[in-house]
C-alpha cells in the first residue's frame, strides 16, 4: 500500500509537536539516541542550536547533513520515533545507545554491534508475528564494522535482549531466563527499532557502548559509573557515528547490498508499501 497523505501529514505534525521545530529542518542523515547528552555534545561540537518539543530534543547540522535527536528510553518511544522520521527523505540513521555487556570478557567502554535483538519487550509485535526475527539493516551494520576496523577500535558483534523491564538486577527468575537466551547484551530498544524499520522500510543500524556489566558482582550501573562513562566516551561515540552514516552513504551510492530502493533512487516521498 502507497503511502497515505494523511497519515504522513499526521506523522509529520506528531514529529513537529515532539522536536519543536520544522521537519523540513531534518537531514537526510539521522542520529537516534536516549541520551540528552549526546544531543549536547553534538550541538556544541557542531555551533548549532538545541531544540526541544513536548518529548524530543533534536539538533540539527546542515553542513554535515546529520540531525540527532533524544527520543528518551522505551520501546513505545522507539516505536513512535521510528514510525514518525519514516515519513522522511531520511537516507541512513543509526542508533547509539548504551547496553548492560553479559560475556565476561566484555569491558565498560568495548562497542557491541547487534545484528540482531531478542523480542522481550512486546512492542515488535505490533509490527510483526513473534517468529519474525528483529534484524539490524546490513548495510548499516557493515558500515559500522568497517569504520571501527579502520579506527582500530575494539568491539564485539552478536544479539542483544531488548526488555521493557528496566529494574532488573535483582530479579533471579528473569536473570535465569537472560542467561538461557546466549544474548551478548541487554537493552530497551533494539528489537522494537529493528522490527518497526524493517516493516517501515527505514535503513536503521546501531551501534552501542558497553556501559555496565550487570551480571558481574559490583558491575550494576551506578549514579557514579554513569557518570564516568558519559564524561569519557560521549564524544567518541557520536563522532563514530557520524563517520557511520556518512560511510553508509557511500555504500549505498555504490548500491552494495542491503539499502533500500528509498535510499538507491533518491525518492523523496518515501513509500511504505
């Protein structure tokens, strides 16, 4: 089915309500992230302007054609952001957000890759039967290993499990069934951003930081641990992601595998058939 002009004019108005700006301000290459301080980071690196709606905080870089935007925590966030920005000539977004690393050779700091995500926060469904897999786009994803290979950057591949619960540390029942799955990472918003790019034909990848180890004694995130990771790889973090995606964009001129039509052709009104 083509796109429906009051559904996109509604999803253009809900985006305009939430970011506190135009959408026609967006660039073609976008930023998601949960935290408000990477939306700071980047506009102070970047000498552009913060702003903020009723839920978003965005910010925008014409000269690099990069936008980012703070959707807060949650797979119903993830969802609408998603849904919302799918209704753009948005050409490559990547997620960078943070994850709970379950291998213990895994250190606060190392980059996880997921190629994919465990359905554990309910959300996906909207979009898909369980038995869908919720997959990272590859093109994003080799996009991401390539620029961390060239930076010698050291990081890991593997699934993640994405939860609706947050407070889960202590619960020796979930933990159990988080141990059977073999995932490398835990987090709130993976599957739901895959499930939903994936049905909305939106080229999403992600990429995330290790930034506790809550299966490890002491290794639950602390207000301090917090803290300590922001100050020492916010920048890192974003400035590799905006190597990404312009890294994506060269691969999907090239027409390597994994874009979508939306992105090859250039279609300015995206389709969601």
């Amino acid at each position: 089915m083509e796109t429906n002009p009051h559904e996109a004019e509604i999803a253009r108005q809900t985006l305009e309500r939430y970011s506190g700006c135009a959408s026609g301000e967006f660039q073609s290459n976008l930023i998601l992230t949960n935290f408000p301080r990477y939306v700071e980071y980047f506009a102070k690196s970047r000498n552009v302007p913060i702003l903020e709606g009723s839920m978003f905080k965005v910010a925008h870089c014409p000269e690099e054609e990069v936008s980012i935007l703070d959707f807060k925590i949650g797979s119903p966030a993830a969802a609408l952001v998603v849904d919302i920005c799918s209704f753009l000539p948005i050409r490559s977004s990547i997620l960078l957000g943070m994850c709970g690393g379950l291998r213990r050779r895994y250190q606060v700091g190392d980059y996880l890759v997921p190629v994919a995500s465990i359905r554990g926060e309910g959300t996906s469904d909207f979009y898909f039967p369980i038995e869908v897999p919720a997959l990272a786009n590859f093109l994003m994803q080799r996009a991401a290993t390539e620029v961390l290979d060239k930076e010698k950057s050291l990081y890991h591949i593997g699934i993640t499990y994405t939860t609706n619960m947050r407070f889960w540390e202590f619960n020796e029942e979930f933990k159990d069934r988080l141990k059977a799955t073999k995932a490398q990472g835990i987090e709130m918003e993976c599957a739901t951003l895959f499930a939903a790019s994936y049905k909305r034909k939106f080229t999403l990848g992600a990429l995330l930081l290790v930034s506790d180890l809550p299966l490890n004694k002491d290794g639950i995130k602390t207000k301090q641990s917090s803290q300590w990771v922001y100050d020492n790889y916010s920048a890192d973090h974003v400035e590799k992601g905006i190597k990404i995606l312009k890294h994506a964009r060269v691969m999907q001129s090239k027409k390597i595998k994994g874009a979508y039509h939306r992105n090859i052709n250039g279609d300015e009104v995206p389709s969601h058939s």
